[in-house]
C-alpha cells in the first residue's frame, strides 16, 4: 500500500514539473523575430529579451535554460510566457501592465462627472467649488467605493475636468492703493539686498 502512494506522489510530482512549451505557426514566428529586431534598432531591450524568450521557449527550451541564456530569474521568464498566452504579442510589449483593476466602471465614472458638472450644493455642501476631498466623500456615498483624494484628483483629470485654484483677494480693498503697491512698493522691496552679516 505504502508503494502505491509514494508512486502515485512521484507521477504527480513529474507532472507538475512539465515543463511549458508554446506552438507557434511559422508566421507569427517570423512576425515575432521581425519585432525582436525592430525592439532592438529602437533601443527597447526590455521588450527584445521578453520577445526572445517566447521564441526560444517555441524553440524547445524550457523556462530554466532560457533564464541561463538570457541571464534572467526563471520566475520572470515564466512571467514572461504566461503574459504571451494570456495576451498574445501585445502582452510583451512595454506598455502592457495588468495592474489593479479599476474600482470604478467606465459607466460609474461618466455618472461621477454628470455629479461633478453640478454644484456642490445640491450634495448639501457648502460652498460652490468642488475639491477632491468633496468629491472623495461623494465617490464613497454614491458608489461604496474609497479613493484616495489624490487618486480622485487622476479621475478627474481622465473625465476631461480640469483643476482650479481660487485666487485670494481683500474684498474692501482700494484698487488704486493696490495698484500703486503692485507697481511700485513690492517691487522696491524685492529688489533690496539682503544685509550680509559677518560672523
């Protein structure tokens, strides 16, 4: 009984080491050595080494010999192959990055600026410009989703709205005494050197 196990654990074992190896149809080869040489010429080397491991890999080698031949982690390289079959060629490419996906929908963030186009007051808060803290709150009532001001700040920018900084002004001030102090105070002060003081 003990041997049937320990034999039935070895197949297992022997299976789970299989190495992975991709089949690729002659012109998708030659397509992938024609971007090798393009990623090469164009200084992109990142991108090359991924495309050369994905070829190598169709050659027969395995994840561990590609990481000798291309002085690399085997788990990159595995990384590297995994991203060829979920994506195809485009998941060797530079910008390809699975990431986090995004805690809003397309549909929920195009309600977010129907939101955002209409005062802040009808959100029952005071005052008539909208800050990212503002809408952060908004974001957490209306969908049960936090964001970080900051990141808020990255949607709105993707939303086509842009940032305004209100502009601080005395309200009782004489415009003549302002432009006087414009014109001629603040730029004497400016000017003044500093005293050099010696130790």
């Amino acid at each position: 009984m003990i041997y049937v196990v320990d034999l039935f654990v070895r197949k297992k074992e022997e299976f789970a080491m299989q190495p992975r190896f991709l089949s690729l149809h002659h012109k998708t080869a030659e397509k992938l050595i024609r971007l090798k040489k393009e990623a090469e010429e164009e200084g992109e080397y990142r991108v090359a080494r991924r495309i050369h491991a994905t070829i190598l890999n169709c050659d027969g080698n395995t994840s561990g010999e590609i990481a000798h031949l291309l002085k690399a982690p085997r788990s990159r390289v595995s990384e590297w192959l995994g991203c060829y079959e979920s994506h195809g060629i485009e998941g060797l490419l530079e910008g390809h990055r699975s990431g986090r996906p995004p805690k809003l929908s397309m549909r929920q963030k195009n309600k977010l600026a129907g939101i955002v186009a209409k005062s802040p007051v009808v959100h029952d808060f005071v005052g008539g410009v909208w800050t990212s803290i503002m809408i952060a709150r908004v974001i957490r009532d209306e969908f049960g989703v936090s964001y970080d001001p900051r990141h808020v700040r990255r949607i709105l920018t993707e939303l086509d709205f842009s940032i305004q900084r209100p502009k601080r002004f005395l309200a009782k001030a004489d415009p003549v005494q302002q432009n006087r102090w414009q014109r001629y105070t603040y730029p004497r002060i400016k000017k003044k050197p500093v005293p050099k003081t010696r130790l």
